[in-house]
C-alpha cells in the first residue's frame, strides 16, 4: 500500500465523518434530520461536480433523483428487495436516464442546456403523475427499511443511521476520486478553456457526457437513500422547485468545494424546518439567501472559509 | 372526419379561438423576458413576481387604498391600474437594477439568473405572507362586461380586449425596438456597450430604464390578468417557467420570435386540452426540446 | 500544522453551528397532540392556523389537564406535500413524542400520515382530507376519518342536484386521486338516479386557466357542470365559468367541493345560489353560532370552516376518550372512541369500526349578496342529510378492519 501524507482536506474529511459517527449518542441532533442531510447533501454535490468541474449548470437534476427514488422505492416495497440491491436498481436506472438526457442536451450551451435540461425534468415529472406504479399525488408510501444484505435489520434507527452515513462517505469518497482522478483533470482544463481543450485534441462532448452520466447517476444515489430514509417517494421529488433547491445548497456551500453541499444541505435544510411554521418565512429566507449568496458571497460558506484558510475544502 | 376525433368544427374552432386569446396574453408576458434578455443579456426570473405585483397593485388600488386614506369608496379603477401599475413596479425594478443587478453585469449570466430567481421567491413569500394561498378577486370593469354569441362560443368582451391590447403593446415594442431610432441605439448598445458609450451616449441609463421598461410590461400583463385568473401570490410562479420556455423556443435575443411563438403556444396549448388535456402543462416543453434539437438557437434567434 | 488545526476545528464548529439544538424533552408525564396540516401552503384556508386554535380551544375547554396530565398542543406545516406530513408525523412520534395527530387536508398528506402512525401504533384523526380511500380500501385500526368524505358529497351535492330535474352531467375533473374519486363517486348517484354522464374532461392540478376546459363543458350542452376538484381549482373554474357566461338558466355550474373559505375568496356575486355539502356549518344550530363566537374573537372575526370545527370536536372526543379509558395507550383510547356516542353540541353521531365518524351531512345554498348580513353570513342550510345515508354502507366496505 503506497504510503502518502494526508492533505489538510482528507484529515477534515475524517474529523467530519468521525463527527457525524457520534451523532446517534447524543440528544441534541435527530438522527432522520441528519439522514436527510445526507440525502440532499448528495444530491447537492452532484449537481457541484457537474457545475464546479464541468461548468455545466442543470435545472432538472430532479429528474434523477425522483427517478432514483422511484425506482428504489418500488423494487423495495412491491419485488422486496434488500436496501442495497434497491439502492443499486436506482442509481442504475438515474444513470441511464442521465445518459440519454446528456446525449440530447450536451450539444448545447448555457442556458439553452440549463433550459433543456428543465424541459426534459417537466417530462419525466408529467409521467410521474400518469404512470400508475408511481400512485400519483400520493406517491410511493410506506417502503420497508428492509434488511442489509438480509442481515442487518435497518428498521432500527441506529442501523438506518450508520447505513446511511456509509453511503454518504462513500459517496463523498468517489466524488474526490474523480475530481483528483485524470479525468477530473480534463474536466477543469475544459471548464477554464474549452477551445484549448479541444485544440489538445480532446473530446469535449464526450467528456461532458460522462460528467453528466455520472452526475445523473449520484443524484439518483440520493434520492434512492432517500425513498429508504424517509420511506416515501412522491412528486415532489420530480419536480423543479427541488432541482432549484439543491442550485441553492450547491451555491451557498461553494461551487467546487467537497463539503460545500453538505454545509448548504445542512443550512437549508434546518433552516425551512425551522421556519415551515412561520407561513411565507420559508419562502422568504431563502430568497434572501440567494441573493445575499450571489451579490455578496459568491464562494459560498465552505468556499469562503477554504479561500481565507487557503487550504482545500 | 371530424366526429372521429370526437370534436365537432365548431368545437374545434372555439378552442383555436380560445388558444388565440391566450396566446396574445404568453406573448405579451414572454415579451418584457425577450426585451431584457435581448438587450440586457440578463435573464429576468423576477419576471413572474412583476406580474403578479402588477395584479396585485390593481387589486390593491381597487380595494384596499381607499380604507389607507379614510375614503373607503374611493377606488383606483382598472384603466387607471393600467397606467399606474406597470410605472410602480417599472421604478421598483429600477431601484433592484442600480443597487443589485448592476453589479452583476461582468459575471457570467448565471449570477443575474440566481439573483432574479431569489427576489422572486422574496417577492412572493412576502405576498403570500399578507396575502394568504388563496388570493383575491378583482372583477372585471364595468364598462367591458358581458360578451357575444359566435354560434355556440360565448367570447367575453374582456378577453377580446385583452387580446387587441396585448397584440397592440407587441406590435408598438417590436416597432419601437426594431424600426425607430432610439431602439437602434438600444441594439446597438448590446452589441458594443463601449463604442456606444465612446460616442456619449449614456449606457448605463439605456440599460436601466430598458429593464425598468420590460419589468412594466410583466405589471401591465399582470393587470390585465386580474380580472381573468385569480390574483395570487403564487400566480407568477406558475407562469414564469412557461414563460421561458416560450422566450427560449422563440430564440432569447428575439423580440418577434417571442411574440411568435407565444401565440403558437397559445394555439398548440388550446388544441392539447382538447385531445389530451392532462398533457397540457407539458406540451411546451416537449415543443422546446424538439425546437432546441433542430434549431438549437431557437426559431428567430440568432447564435453567438 | 496550524493550518489544518484552525481549519478542522473551523469545520467542527461550523458542522455544531448547522445542527439544529432541539433539547429532546422526553415527558410522559404530559399528553401530546400534534396538529399537522397544511399552514401555508395551498390549502392553509381550510385548515391552517385555525385548526391549531380549535386544538387549543379543545385543550383549554377539556381543563387544560386530563387524568392529571397537562395537555400540551403543538403543530407541524406539511404544505400539503406527502414527503413533508410523512417526515413531521415521524418527526412528531419519534422524537416530540407526540400522542395523536390530528388534520390533513390533501389526501397525500392525510394517507402518508396515517402510515406513519400506524407503524408507530398512534392514533391520527383527519379531519379536512376528502377521499373515501381513507377509510375504505386504507384504513387503519388508528384512523379516524372526522368531518366529510368523497362519498358524502356524492350522496349530499350529486343527489340533491339530480333529485331537482337535472339528469346531464359534464365533469371537470382534476386529473389526480381525489379528483377521480370524487368523479365516480359522484357518477355512481347521478347513474343510478337516472341520470346520464355526457363526458368529462381532466385538467392538471393547479391549472391557471379553464377557459378551454370550460368550453368543451359548454358544448356538450349538459345541464350540469360538475367540478371534481378543490381549492384553487375550483375557484379558477368557478371565475372563468362564470366570465364564459355559463352560468345561466340552461347550464349550472355545481363545485362538488367548496368550503366557506372558498367562498369568500370569489364572493358572493360569482357564487351565490350555488349549491354545496359540508359536514358542519357555524350559523346552523346555537352551539354552532356561540363556538363560531368563540373563535372568531381569537382569529381576526373570521368564522370556524367545518375541518377546523372537526378540530376543535376531535381533539375534545380524544381527551375525553383518554379519560373514560384512564390511559393514552392508542389500542384503549381508539376502543373507547369507538364505543360511545359522540354528541358535543357540534357534531353528534358515531365512530365506526372502519374509523368513519357517522354523522349528519348538511346541503347548504350560497346566499345572495343583498341576503349576507356580514362576510361570514355565506349560506344557508336547505337540507340535512342523514348520517346513514351519507355514509358508505359497512356491507360495501373493503376496509381489512371489516371485511374478515
């Protein structure tokens, strides 16, 4: 095994994740609020990797994680599947659908991408209401938690809990592969300067394809653990106002950051819960935090405290 | 023939006719979004809030601001919201401009997007807020009460004015823009603000008062629309996703391709109740990613 | 070294800042009743803010203690999302140890809801939610089902309708469960009155314009334009019916949901004449008008929508079952619930075993505008539809609670 000095980033990453370990001894967190975290946390991050690597931005990003959460919620509840396997089912059938949206959309460019990916998110929203097997308004309920590998009963909150937070590490862990792999490599140099890029001779569709696919695929990696989590999938998980929400995590943790859309997930999150008592507060505040987000901190939160640090974050 | 579609002609001409109508009203609404776009490269999603604020205006001058002065019968009637509504919430959108949206120009435009869609969601939580889910009734006025018969059709009065003024305002923009000299100076301002500016004209202002302009016409549309939907807070946002995709359809930088395509949408929309009315919400965005594959500037736009 | 010492404890502190502090109080010494419904969202009118009120009025009114214990009332917005009333009812049992749930108005909601008390054995009272699926084909043995359902406002508005000469119906229909229930529900009465169903039409939920919709009801020439939808829906309808000039001697326009509150949002002008079925209306009885009093004082002089008097009558049969059963054991309280005959002044009837509160159902008319003494005096009571008639019969039911 190669010996390598940790970066600053990897020994946060463990501090965090070693955090989050603790989280079901103690009284002050709910352990569901954090699962859902985690949920939304992945699906953030990956609408960051598409737009912080590959400068992409995509409003319908909830295509797939509705489509993740269909799909695990159904395999789960009606063929009885095991929580991993009805995660797998999931994941595959977002990166599918990834791939087939990428394919249509990445022949395009900036907002008239962004618009085509919300078009084909309508889409696939409409079917959700007409398809039978999705139950329409009242979506997907009542999903068993399952047994892991048909050992480990995830009934228990505790269980659920750890379960989920090896999914979330794991899929933070791929998520810094890629972008320190080759290929996340080329992804940066063709956001910094595609026409250079391709004057290196590199695909750059092809590229983005991936990017996409794999994008597509993490969204829908969250939104299958949250059909498991929450054992519910419904509509609003295909609809836009949730592809606009995970743009916001993403932006106020910071766009390019590894933690950025777990901080923006977190904050959101709390926040609406907070407020979901106060009529238009809600609404309101998240505004606010857009616009404050976009006129004055731009890094976002995590992006911000990793730019005065200098460190990665 | 046609009794094997299910739908009689006369049928099927009143929906066309009733399509028609709402498609002047899409044009009106996606033309203040082409206006600024094509001129402004900024992507307005406060658009929906501005409509609604125009409603909200009119409903508020015909109700609520005769109780404020302690004259409860005093009223700001409908032709009066038509003026005053629009130059409100056209100043309000120049205040937002100088102090936010002014510094976002040299950033790329996704941080105008951003910026717009979060004013948009404070601009409707504070209505909803006050204002509650449900919405207010604003009446139709007086003097455009009542309809005519078109054999089985009923066509109110008011929706053929609605249609005559939106096709109006469309048609004077598109003139003032593309044929006057004063809206050459404003397409030549966004293609070489510098130059234009070298030659001492003031840049900084067109932009202002062009956005301040597209804002008034999403309030004039808003009035408009009062007496026909209910005036809601949320009445934008339903709205403004449709909107854009018609804007995008039409290619963004076009004025006549924004008019265009929002009567056609009008029309595909009606047709779409007829035969598959479930489909109707989705219906533009299958047009919009078919158009986007063959023309991927949209249908009048230009690429750059 | 530094750096990364500075920065990890920068992030631990942001990760503690982030965390909501919720000091988990863990009382059992204090009975909990959650009211989960729709506060801001689409349907905050029916419910809302004044379903927390009822609560509290029940809380305070019952003595504000039962069996020694203190009666705590708190509340959760679901927006009328499914994911969200799943998430907060868990949220409510799991961690606020909350004893019973009451409210929903949009069937998701109220379905999602139910599911979760069930599998936390706890009992869920619905109040402002429609479908007669929540007490037919998913029932549960913790389900009470309080104020009206699909089935009443067939039996209430559909037959009224059909009895008075008007044997052809159009359907505008929204193109969701409830909407569907309510359409064959209501088809069921017209048909087997003698009536004749025309067509009908679905529409997507929150549909802006029904000009289109409205046209094709107006060119199958039926007498009767039934409206199998809620809310904003319906009010979109009734204003664009009326613009279309529909309403008029040889066609009506009949909203086969409407509640007070979707009333005053149009006015009497667009509305009045119109016939609808409710399971409560304030200005009916006494008790009605003195509660209706009560709780206009305390919620800005708007008077009690039938849900949030549900609420209010609910809560209170809920104390009083944990009294009577000396336990707040779910199993024992919904035994006891079951078992006596409710009569509190407003609502007077019985639970069944299926969860559906038997009671009276009330056809009411829109008054006229020169008729209302006040923005509250709406309508008034032309009918009492007896409770047996308005209820699914229990030899029909394909509740699991019944059908073994």
């Amino acid at each position: 095994m190669m010996k390598r000095n940790l970066s600053p980033l990897d020994k946060i990453s463990i501090v965090i994740i070693a955090l989050l370990a603790l989280v079901p001894f103690q009284g002050f967190v709910y352990d569901l609020f954090m699962m859902k975290v985690f949920c939304f946390a992945i699906f953030a991050a990956s609408l960051n990797l598409l737009l912080g690597f590959a400068g992409l931005l995509s409003f319908g990003h909830a295509a797939f994680f509705g489509m993740g959460a269909y799909i695990s919620a159904y395999v789960m509840k009606e063929w009885g599947l095991t929580p991993e396997l009805g995660l797998l089912c999931g994941v595959l059938c977002a990166t599918v659908l990834g791939y087939v949206f990428g394919a249509l959309a990445i022949r395009r460019q900036g907002i008239y991408f962004a618009m085509i990916t919300l078009a084909l998110a309508q889409v696939i929203y409409f079917l959700a209401t007409q398809v039978p097997f999705t139950n329409g308004e009242d979506g997907i309920q009542g999903v068993p938690r399952g047994q892991f590998l048909g050992l480990i009963d995830l009934s228990t909150s505790t269980h659920m809990y750890y379960f989920a937070l090896v999914v979330f590490a794991l899929a933070f862990l791929m998520i810094k592969r890629i972008v320190s792999s080759p290929f996340g490599q080329v992804m940066k140099s063709i956001r910094e300067n595609e026409p250079r890029a391709i004057s290196l001779g590199y695909d750059v569709n092809r590229y983005k394809l991936i990017a996409f696919t794999l994008s597509a695929g993490l969204a829908g990696l969250g939104g299958a653990l949250k059909s498991l989590v929450l054992q519910l999938a419904s509509l609003s998980d295909v609809f836009w106002h949730t592809s606009g929400e995970a743009v916001l995590m993403t932006i106020l943790g910071g766009i390019g950051t590894l933690w950025g859309p777990v901080a923006g997930a977190a904050i959101i999150i709390n926040l609406q819960n907070y407020l979901a008592n106060l009529g238009g507060w809600s609404t309101i505040a998240t505004g606010a935090i857009f616009v404050v987000c976009v006129m004055a901190f731009r890094r976002g939160i995590i992006g911000e405290i990793a730019y005065r640090l200098k460190i990665k974050l | 023939m046609f009794e094997l579609l299910g739908i009689t002609p006369q049928a099927l001409v009143s929906q066309l006719l009733i399509g028609l109508i709402n498609g002047s009203f899409y044009a009106l609404l996606s033309l203040g979004l082409a206006v600024i776009f094509g001129l402004l490269n900024v992507i307005n999603f406060t658009h929906g809030a501005q409509y609604m604020l125009g409603a909200m205006v009119a409903w508020i001058g015909l109700t609520q601001v005769g109780h404020w002065i302690g004259m409860p019968e005093f009223q700001l009637n409908y032709f009066v919201a038509l003026f005053l509504a629009p130059l409100i919430v056209g100043l309000f959108s120049i205040v937002i401009e100088k102090t936010m949206l002014k510094r976002l120009y040299h950033l790329d435009h996704l941080y105008g997007l951003l910026l717009t869609f979060g004013l948009a969601l404070v601009i409707e939580g504070m209505f909803r807020h006050w204002f509650g889910a449900l919405g207010n009734s604003y009446p139709v006025p007086e003097l455009l009460q009542g309809g005519f018969r078109v054999g089985e059709l009923f066509l109110p009065y008011y929706r053929l004015w609605v249609v005559f003024l939106a096709l109006l305002v469309c048609f004077a923009t598109w003139f003032f823009i593309e044929r006057t000299s004063l809206g050459s100076l404003l397409r030549a301002g966004t293609e070489n603000p510098r130059l234009l500016q070298a030659l001492g004209v003031n840049v900084p202002l067109i932009v202002t008062l062009t956005y301040g302009a597209g804002c008034a016409l999403a309030a004039f549309a808003g009035v408009m629309a009062a007496p026909i939907y209910q005036v809601t807070a949320v009445m934008g946002s339903n709205l403004i996703i449709v909107v854009f995709a018609v804007v995008v359809i039409g290619g963004m930088g076009s004025i006549a391709g924004a008019i265009v395509t929002g009567l056609g949408l009008g029309v595909v929309e009606g047709l779409t109740k007829v035969f598959y009315p479930q489909a109707s919400s989705v219906s533009i965005f299958v047009i919009m990613i078919i158009v986007l594959l063959i023309k991927p500037a949209g249908l009048f736009g230009r690429s750059n | 070294m530094k750096k990364t010492a500075i920065a990890t404890l920068a992030a631990s502190c942001f990760l503690a800042a982030a965390m909501p502090v919720h000091a988990q109080t863990v009382s059992d010494n204090e009975v909990r009743i959650g009211v989960l419904t729709d506060l801001s969202g689409i349907y905050s009118a029916i419910e809302g803010p004044g379903a927390v009120l009822a609560a509290q009025m029940a809380a305070r009114d019952f003595g504000g203690q039962v069996l020694g214990k203190k009666i705590v009332i708190t509340s959760a917005d679901t927006q009328s999302k499914a994911d969200l009333a799943s998430s907060k009812a868990r949220e409510m049992f799991e961690r606020d140890k909350v004893d019973m749930i009451v409210g929903n108005v949009s069937t998701a909601s109220a379905l999602a809801a139910m599911e979760v008390a069930e599998q936390f054995k706890k009992v869920s009272i619905v109040t402002g939610a429609a479908s007669l699926q929540i007490t037919n084909e998913k029932c549960t043995p913790y389900n009470v089902h309080y104020v009206y359902d699909t089935y009443a406002l067939s039996r209430g508005t559909g037959k009224a309708v059909v009895d008075s000469g008007k044997k052809t119906w159009f359907f505008v229909t929204a193109d969701y469960a409830f909407g569907h229930t309510l359409e064959r529900d209501t088809t069921e009465v017209v048909v087997a009155n003698g009536g004749k169903v025309l067509g009908s039409v679905k529409h997507p939920i929150n549909t802006q314009d029904f000009s289109s919709f409205m046209a094709q009801a107006q060119a199958s020439k039926a007498e009767i334009i039934g409206l199998a939808n809620a809310g904003g829906d319906t009010i979109g309808s009734v204003k664009q019916a009326a613009e279309l000039g529909i309403m008029n001697s040889k066609q009506t326009v009949v909203p086969l949901l409407m509640f007070t509150s979707d009333i005053q949002a149009l006015g009497l002008k667009q509305t009045s004449g119109m016939t609808f079925t409710e399971g409560w209306y304030w200005d009916h009885s006494d008790a009605n008008r003195k509660f209706a009093e009560r709780f206009m004082k305390e919620f800005k002089g708007k008077a009690p929508t039938s849900p949030q008097a549900g609420v209010y009558s609910a809560t209170l049969q809920y104390l009083k079952a944990i009294d009577a059963a000396k336990t707040d054991n779910s199993d024992a309280v919904m035994k006891q619930m079951k078992a006596v005959e409710i009569n509190d002044g407003l609502f007077r009837g019985k639970i069944r075993a299926d969860g559906k509160f038997e009671h009276d159902m009330f056809l009411l008319e829109v008054k006229k505008p020169n008729e209302s003494k006040n923005p509250n005096d709406v309508a008034k009571v032309i009918k009492v539809i007896a409770a047996k008639d308005a209820t699914l019969p229990l030899a029909q039911s394909k509740c699991k609670l019944v059908t073994n």
